[in-house]
C-alpha cells in the first residue's frame, strides 16, 4: 500500500517512503541529482518538501528557498518539481497557476511541453546555478593529462606522506566516517557548518537510503570519506557527502580519486552535483574537467 497521497494531499517527505520512491528515482532516465531519494528526504526539512502523487509514474514536489533572480526573473519562494513521467496539460497548467514556477524541469521535458501549452503562456530558462557537473569515472580515477596534473600532484604528496588504506563504507568503517565528520565541523566555524546535519542523518540511516562510499586513513587515522548513492539504472554514481581533514595535504584529491577506484565496473560517470551559483564551487568543480552536464530548466507562466 502506498505511503505517499494522491494531490493535493501533499505529505512531508519521510523514510518509510524509500521503497516506494528509491526505485523509482534511481531509474530516472535524466540522473538529476536532487531527484535521488537520499536528497529528497535528507533536504526536507531544509527547503520544506511535500510530495504528493499527482499520476501512475509521476510525482509532484513542493518546496521553497529564498527568492532569487534568474535571466531578469525574480522567483518567489514556493515552487513545484515533476518527478516521474510527465503529467497532463491540465495539471501542469494548475500546478504553475498555484506555485508559480516550476523547477528542475529535466531537459528531456523542453521539447514535449510546448506541444501540451501553449507557447505564450510560459517561459522556459536556463538554470546554470543548478546543473550537474558529470565526469567520466576513468578521468577521476587515472587523473591523466595536463588539465589535471596538479590534482595528481597532490594525491602523489598525500602518498608520500602517509601510509593511505581505503575501506568501503559500511557498518563497520561508519563510526570513523563519523570521526572525520565530527573533525570536520570543529574546524568550521559554528556559523559555517554547511551540510553537517544532513551529513550526519545520512551517516545515521545509511543502511536506509542505501548509500555506498569509502572510509580513507592516513597512518591509521580516519581523515576522510566519501559517501552517494546510483542513478540511471547504477551507471551513474552521485557524490553526496565528501568530507577531510584539511591538515592532511591532497587528502580531498586523495578520496575523489579513490571513490572513482572503488566504484563498481558498471558506473560510467560521476555527478558531483550543482555550484548553487558559488564562483569558487564552480572553479574548483571545473577544475576536474567535467565532460558534461545535467542542464535543468524554471518554467515560468507569462
């Protein structure tokens, strides 16, 4: 029996939603990161997300975050997302009238809509702030080539320095991932703690969400971790958490490169999802030479 209403009775995301939403995301032909279940219950309380069944395959989620401007739009607070397949024009038409705007609209939605609405009643634009960063896992596992000579150097200088074992994440390895996540945030400061608490709740119900990674050591000592979950049928793997300590030169290069090593043969590409628009996230995540995007579309009523 399902867990989540039909719309408009919309229910907070919880849980004991996973084995009805798990699949489902994990299976999504476009990979969008926030679209992964993991995220979708770890990022509920922050941006306020209800869900709602509003057809058979589809899913609408309601949100909110801070108003912004995109393309000389200035967006409200509330917004929906489609998850699933996409629904008919009548709801789509009634979702944009009461929410206003429509968020991470897959790519793959941009040449079917205009054939449900008419094409004066809304506007379609771009969303760079919050497209996926995808790199092929060789790239990050081998690190070849001029563009990322400096990220080899430094995984080289972490090498040297310590004697460096990889463990998978599990329930053996979890307590040290906590260790490192613990350091990580005494080293921030207390208004600069970013993603700790959904962090720590996705270490605490790993089992759950069903999230894989690798526990790094230096010496002997836990310093870093990464941790993410499958999309696209686990040809895709998504960094969700990547945590180190920082006195540990090239340990951040050290867990990239080792999270792509450990990856099962299948996985073909890593997404390191968006940069939210942060100048200095974006360079660092070019740095690593994406070889493609995840691009996501607002639809807007005009």
């Amino acid at each position: 029996m399902s867990v989540i209403s039909g719309f408009p009775a919309l229910k907070t995301i919880t849980i004991d939603m996973a084995a009805e939403l798990q699949p489902l995301c994990a299976a999504l032909p476009d990979g969008i990161s926030e679209f992964c279940f993991p995220n979708l219950f770890l990022d509920a309380e922050k941006y306020g997300f209800q869900i709602a069944r509003i057809a058979p395959s589809s899913f609408i989620v309601c949100g909110r975050e801070c108003a912004r401007s995109v393309d000389g739009v200035t967006l409200p607070e509330s917004y929906f997302s489609i998850i699933g397949e996409l629904p008919s024009k009548e709801i789509i038409s009634a979702l944009l009238k009461q929410y206003r705007y429509w968020k991470n609209m897959p790519e793959s939605f941009g040449t079917l809509l205009p054939r449900l609405l008419p094409k004066q009643s809304f506007r379609i634009i771009e969303d760079r702030d919050n497209f996926d960063y995808i790199y092929r896992r060789n790239d990050l596992a081998l690190l070849q080539g001029k563009a990322l000579h400096k990220k080899k150097n430094l995984v080289n200088a972490f090498i040297a320095a310590h004697s460096g074992e990889i463990k998978q994440l599990d329930v053996y390895s979890l307590p040290d991932a906590l260790t490192v996540l613990e350091s990580w945030k005494t080293s921030r400061p207390e208004d600069q703690s970013g993603d700790y608490r959904q962090c720590r709740k996705a270490l605490d119900l790993m089992q759950e969400l069903k999230l894989s990674g690798i526990v790094v050591y230096a010496d002997g000592v836990p310093v870093g971790f990464s941790a993410g979950t499958f999309l696209r049928k686990d040809t895709v793997f998504v960094v969700l958490f990547e945590k180190g300590i920082n006195s540990y030169k090239g340990v951040y290069q050290f867990v990239n490169r080792a999270q792509a090593l450990n990856l099962p043969a299948g996985v073909e590409f890593i997404n390191r999802e968006q940069d939210l628009g942060d100048s200095g996230l974006r360079q660092a995540k070019m740095t690593y030479r994406p070889c493609d995007f995840i691009k996501k579309y607002l639809v807007v009523p005009v």
